[in-house]
C-alpha cells in the first residue's frame, strides 16, 4: 500500500490541527531520536549475528580515541 502527496497533505493537516504549530518541533525532535535510535539498535542485532558486540558507547569511545590521536 503506497502513500500518496494528497493522503500525506491530509494526515499532515490532521496532526497540525490535532497537536498545534507551537508543538510540531517537539514532535520532530521526538520522532528524529525515536528513529536514531531504531537504527542503531537495528545496527547492534546484526553486529551481533555476526559475532561482533558493539555497544554504542563502545563505538563513542573509540571515535574519542582516535580523535586524539
């Protein structure tokens, strides 16, 4: 099933009426983070088939290192 323009331009006015101008950042922030963090853990299941245990912490600090570096 395929979203068009025209069901999007709906839905998107649904959710302007529904939540207000003033509250759209923080619902795109909000999404943004729920979506960042999705792939990342989308991103730690496959590092993990493949033997490969990296947290994100992990990861941060080794970006840390090599900066420094």
């Amino acid at each position: 099933m395929r979203v068009g323009m025209n069901e999007m331009l709906v839905i998107l006015a649904v959710v302007l009426i529904i939540f207000g101008p003033k509250n759209l950042p923080k619902l795109g922030k909000m999404f943004g983070k729920t979506m960042k963090s999705f792939k990342e853990g989308i991103g730690n299941d496959e590092a993990e088939e493949n033997g490969e245990e990296k947290t994100a912490e992990t990861k941060k600090t080794e970006t840390k290192g090599s900066d420094e570096e």
